[in-house]
C-alpha cells in the first residue's frame, strides 16, 4: 500500500478531539472499559460491548463537543506528512469518502452526505453518549459521526495479532459502511426488525455487520481510483498483501475467535459482528466483485 506524497491532506473531514477529554455517562448504557489500552484489551477480549468496531444506536445524552483542527493542519501540511499515522489515517478518510461520492448514487441513486472522524484520545462524548476507548471505533447514528482512539491499532498489532497496516483503513471503511447503512435507512430498518423480534436481535446485528465488511472491501477494490481535491490520486498502489492483511484482520475480530481468546466458550448465540470465516467471506465478496449492490447481507439465506 502507497500513498501519493503529493495527495492534499484534508484535514476538514476530521474532527480532532484529543486535547478535549470527555465526560457524562456512558455510551447508551453500555458497559464501557477502564480507558486507555487496558480498557480496550479487556473489552476486545470479551466481545461484550455491542458498540465495538461497528455502530451504536442505543441512544444517549452526550453533550455536544467540537475539537480543534490546528495542530492537526499543520501537521499534515509538512513535508512527508503521509509518514504519519495521524496524517496517513485522515488519506484514508479522504479516499473512503471520495469513494462513496460516488458509488452511493451510482449503485444506490441516493446521494452521499459527508461524516467527519472524531479522532479522540481516552474519552469523548458523543450523541449516543460518552465513551471511552474501551469501545473501540464505532459509528454514531445520531450525530452521523465516526469515532476512533488511534491506539486502538496497537490492540489489533499487540494484542489480536493483526500488525498490517491494511488493517487501518479497514477499520475506518467498516465504520462509514455503518454510515452508508444509515443514509440507505438499512440501519433503521433492522433496528425496527430487531424490536419486532427480539430474539433474533443478534442475528440481524451479524448481517449489519458483515454488510459493513462487504462495503470496505468494495472500496478497497476501488481506492486507487480515488482522487484529493485537486484532482491527485490518494492511493498509487495496493497490493495483495494489503488485502491479505486485511483478511487477517478480519479473522481477528470474529465473535468466535475473541470468545475463544476471551477463555470462554464460543456460543454463537451471542455472536453480534459475525464469525472470523463469515468477516472474511464478505469483506472479500465486496473486493472480488468491487461493487456494493454484492454486499446486500439481508437477503434471505445470503448469511450462513
């Protein structure tokens, strides 16, 4: 995977929140880890936070908070800024963006309204409700915001076993997929469908999000066609190693496998994201095929 060096960093899709600090509650009741990287281990662990690597919808009374941009602009406007972790992550929100600008209207003829990243250090509040890193990145129907703590990646490279740098804009992809879903109503709808039958709850939240790793490997398969502002390519290669990383990712955060490293049991019936096989099954359907309309996971028998 290479960046274009030349590719305008655009800072404007970034909300930079890491000098703010948090408070209130938690995130819509969840429960929520101790902060920091420990917090984010236990809870990754466990897999027991719903909101963890995929969408919060659970409501909350998160006061509004804005950060500040300025360090973050001048950082990457220097030279070399895309050897930056901060700087390469905001490319990588700038391509995943300019992606569905236009695949959304092509593909589903509903126009594609821009969310910013809150990039946040330890705790943040949000309009689903405060959290803390513990949750891991997660998306905020409410505020059509995505949210990540960058040490987040030292738990998938560390922790999980999954050090390729693929893995980053993975995240990131599988998080505005969350946002797709919501401006399509796919979200709402299976929220309603949840509460209809609340016992297959659980398997809806699977197929919300395996369609969520179906849409990232879309624009993987399409990233390098992906342009700054200006016109410049934001991505000049991705190879196959980078989607070979982005598979092993995927296999490290299946419900079965972060039961198995959590010491329990693996029971299927509290699965919410999906098993390692099935992430890794749909995130390569929407690669192989590098079209959205394949990541349709509700149709009937498509999640086995």
């Amino acid at each position: 995977m290479e960046l274009n060096e030349n590719a305008r960093i655009d800072t404007s899709q970034i909300d930079d929140r890491r000098s703010s600090g948090g408070g209130g509650g938690g995130l819509g009741g969840l429960p929520i880890g101790g902060g920091g990287l420990t917090g984010i281990v236990v809870t990754v662990l466990l897999a027991l936070v719903g909101g963890y690597f995929g969408i919060n919808s659970l409501g909350g009374d998160g006061a509004a908070q804005t950060g500040d941009n300025t360090s973050l602009a001048q950082e990457c406007s220097q030279e070399q800024a895309t050897k930056q972790l901060t700087c390469r992550n905001v490319l990588f929100v700038n391509s995943i963006q300019d992606y569905w600008v236009d695949a959304l209207p092509a593909n589903f003829g509903e126009q594609y309204k821009p969310a910013k990243t809150v990039i946040f250090s330890q705790r943040v509040s949000t309009k689903c409700g405060s959290a803390d890193s513990g949750v891991g990145p997660f998306y905020c129907p409410a505020d059509d915001q995505v949210y990540i703590d960058l040490t987040f990646y030292d738990v998938l490279g560390k922790q999980l076993g999954a050090p390729g740098e693929f893995a980053q804009p993975y995240v990131l992809a599988h998080e505005y997929g969350h946002h797709v879903q919501d401006l399509l109503g796919t979200e709402g709808a299976m929220r309603r469908e949840q509460e209809r039958n609340p016992t297959g709850a659980n398997e809806q939240s699977v197929k919300l999000e395996l369609q969520a790793d179906c849409y990232a490997g879309a624009w993987a398969k399409n990233a390098t066609g992906t342009d700054d502002a200006s016109g410049q390519k934001i991505f000049t290669s991705i190879t196959e190693q980078d989607i070979q990383e982005g598979l092993d990712t995927a296999a490290k955060i299946g419900d079965d496998y972060l039961q198995q490293r959590s010491g329990g049991q693996v029971n299927p019936a509290e699965f919410t994201h999906g098993t390692s096989a099935q992430r890794q099954e749909w995130f390569k359907r929407g690669f192989d095929t590098g079209s959205p309309k394949s990541c349709d996971t509700f149709a009937a028998g498509a999640v086995k």
